[in-house]
C-alpha cells in the first residue's frame, strides 16, 4: 500500500494598508498559537515584537523566535528561497504566513504562491485586514483597496470598537458588497480566533518543553493584567473570566459546521455543492468517501476561499468508510449547509445492478481536475 503523501505546509498571506491593525492581528497569532509553530515571512523584522520575545538564534535573515517559530526578512525575490528553506523537514513549521507590505501587490503574492513549483507548501487563503475606524479616508487615499478586496478569501474589519453599531453595520454591507463570497468577521485589537488561519497543532507534549514557562505565557498574562486595568470597557470584571470570555469572544465572530456520513458521496453532486459555496464560507477541511467513484482512496479535502484542493489517501485496514468535513465561514446558514451535503449523498443501487464502470470513472472526473499530481521526487519517496 503507498503511504501518505508528506503533509502540505498552507500558507496564508496577510495584507493590509498601514495602521489596519494587521501587524497587531500577526503579533496575537503568535502570541496564541497553541503550540502550533509558525514561521513568518515580513518585509523587516520591526513588523513583529521580536524584542518581546527571546531571540535564540539568526542565521542570515532568518530569527528564530523561540517555541519553534521562525521569521524571515525577505523581498519579493528572495521569497520563493525562503519558503524553500522554511519548508524543509528540519523547521518543523505547520504554517506559513506572509506580511504583505513591502513586498508585493496581496493579488501577485497569491499568483506566486499558486504558480510555485514548491511541493511543500498549500495556498492558505489571502486575509485582507481593514482599519473600521479610518476605512472611508482609507478608499480615498488607496483606491486600489476595493480591488485587494475583490480577491480576499477573508476580511478582518478590525477596530470595530471605535465606530458605533449603526456605522458598524454599513461597514460591513459595504465591505461585503465589495469582497463578494469573501467572509467577513469583527475584530478588536486583531483578536481573532486563530482556527480561522490554522488547525492546532497536535504533538507530544515533552516537544513543547511542558512544565517550563515561556514569553507566550507570560505576554499573555501581561494581555490580561492589562484588560483588567481597562482597555477601553475590555477590562470588564463582569460575567465570564478573562480566558471564558475572551475564547467565546473569539470564537462568536464565526460559525463552524460539522457533517458526518457513513453513505458515500456522489461526487458530482459534492461538486457542484463545492462549485457553489455560498457567501461567507471561508474554509472547509476534512474527509470524503466517493464509493463506487475510488474505493482505494479517501480524499481529503482542503478548500480556502476559491482555492480546492484534493488529496487521495489510501483507506487504512479496518477503517471505517465516512465522510467527516468541518465548514467554517461567517454569517453561513448552518441547516442550509447540512441539507445542501445531505442531498450529496450517493443513491445506493438496487442489489442486482451494475454501475457503468466508464460512468463512475466519469463521475470522478470533477474530483480529479484538484488533485495535484506527485512531483517525480515525491513518487520516488512514496515507493521507497
């Protein structure tokens, strides 16, 4: 049997113009990571507070940022060098995000990443962060901003906390009208769930050095002495404590939908659901059985924004045949979604009839066009 594939690394570019809060939103994500490590990619190291937290080593333009992070200070041309070197088994990285500014246009950071040769790495969505507060003065002095939104997968409309609820909701209609299927969140301070970005790393935990108390500790107790000296209301005393509330605060800023089948999928009605995702559904991740259409393979599932990825996975002995797919998005109609999937489900045949072996192989053919083919070296590894 080939074993899996080595596991794609998704990489996620975050863009925003100067003062929307994204380098605040980059610095939460590290600060919250869950064990999960990052490596970052920036156009100068003062994009992020490496002085808070023990810098253990640099080599070249690279600073390791303890805890398994890594960052790189690059230009557009060294970028596809530095993913390379990011990549390699010994970083050990599970996620890759880039800081857009200064190195390129948030739309040709994307070509690069779709139109690389690197086998390593998975498109992991564009984040377009936006400043509530500055967003009109913003447009006039950056018109290019509607077409950055027009090709966001993800919308963060941060600093909602200094405009007032009627405002907020124009914001976020024309934000919407703007960024089309794009999800759109709240956020304060760039504090956002960061499962929108990644899934929580799952290790040993003596990998983690458990027991030993590091700078991500410590900022984070420093974050929540300083939300109960008052932050603008966020120091708030009442209701849930600091880690309770602020986790369902989060959290509340998006939906997540679980679907479950022990019935096969049919593939082309899977695809035709995936073809039209609707509005504000950012990612979907998990886990499908095509039956009939490859009995050999489940076929994981990785789709951020427009992009879709399959990836087949040879069925382990004895393992039970589901489909398990995890929807993520923002203001998404969670029943509808359940019924829409459920009507994806293949109609078993009578007993005594025969599939159309050149049907189901056909079936498959909308599958197939996103299941990226093994470079020669990857094929080589999965032999050996």
């Amino acid at each position: 049997m080939t074993p899996p594939r080595t596991p794609q690394i998704p990489v996620v570019v975050l863009a925003g113009f100067l003062g929307s809060g994204k380098t605040t939103l980059l610095n939460h994500l590290l600060r919250n990571r869950a064990g999960t490590r990052i490596g970052v990619i920036v156009n100068d190291f003062g994009a992020i507070e490496i002085d808070a937290m023990t810098v253990s080593g640099q080599v070249g333009s690279t600073v390791s940022l303890g805890n398994g992070c890594l960052c790189c200070a690059v230009d557009a041309s060294e970028l596809d060098t530095f993913l390379e070197t990011l990549t390699r088994p010994s970083a050990r990285l599970d996620v890759i995000v880039i800081e857009a500014s200064g190195l390129a246009e948030p739309q040709e950071l994307v070509r690069m990443l779709l139109a690389s040769d690197n086998p390593h790495i998975l498109y992991g969505g564009l984040v377009e962060v936006v400043d509530a507060a500055e967003f009109d003065s913003t447009r006039k002095r950056h018109p290019e901003l509607d077409r950055h939104l027009a090709v966001a997968d993800l919308v963060v409309l941060n600093k909602t906390d200094r405009v007032g609820e009627a405002e907020r909701e124009r914001l976020r209609a024309t934000v919407a009208e703007l960024s089309g299927p794009a999800a759109v969140i709240s956020a304060v301070h760039g504090r956002i769930d960061p499962e929108l970005f990644f899934d929580p790393a799952l290790r040993p935990d003596h990998e983690e050095m458990a027991g030993q108390l590091t700078f991500e500790d410590l900022l984070r107790e420093e974050e929540a002495c300083d939300g109960h000296e008052g932050h603008g209301g966020h120091g708030d005393h009442e209701g849930h404590g600091e880690h309770e509330g602020h986790g369902d605060h989060l959290h509340a800023s998006y939906e997540s939908v679980d679907f479950t089948s022990d019935v096969p999928l049919d593939p082309r009605r899977f695809m035709t659901f995936l073809d039209s995702r609707p509005e504000g559904l950012y990612r979907i991740k998990g886990f499908a059985d095509f039956g009939a259409g490859d009995r050999d393979n489940t076929y994981a599932l990785h789709a951020v924004g427009r992009f879709l990825r399959f990836v087949p996975r040879p069925w382990a002995r004895g393992e039970q045949r589901l489909t398990q797919l995890v929807m993520i998005g923002a203001g998404i109609d969670a029943g509808a979604l359940l019924a829409e999937l459920a009507a994806c489900r293949a109609e078993e045949p009578a007993p005594d009839a025969s599939a159309d072996p050149e049907a189901v192989e056909r079936g498959m053919w909308g599958v197939l066009r996103y299941v990226q083919e093994q470079a020669p070296e990857q094929e080589a590894a999965a032999e050996a």
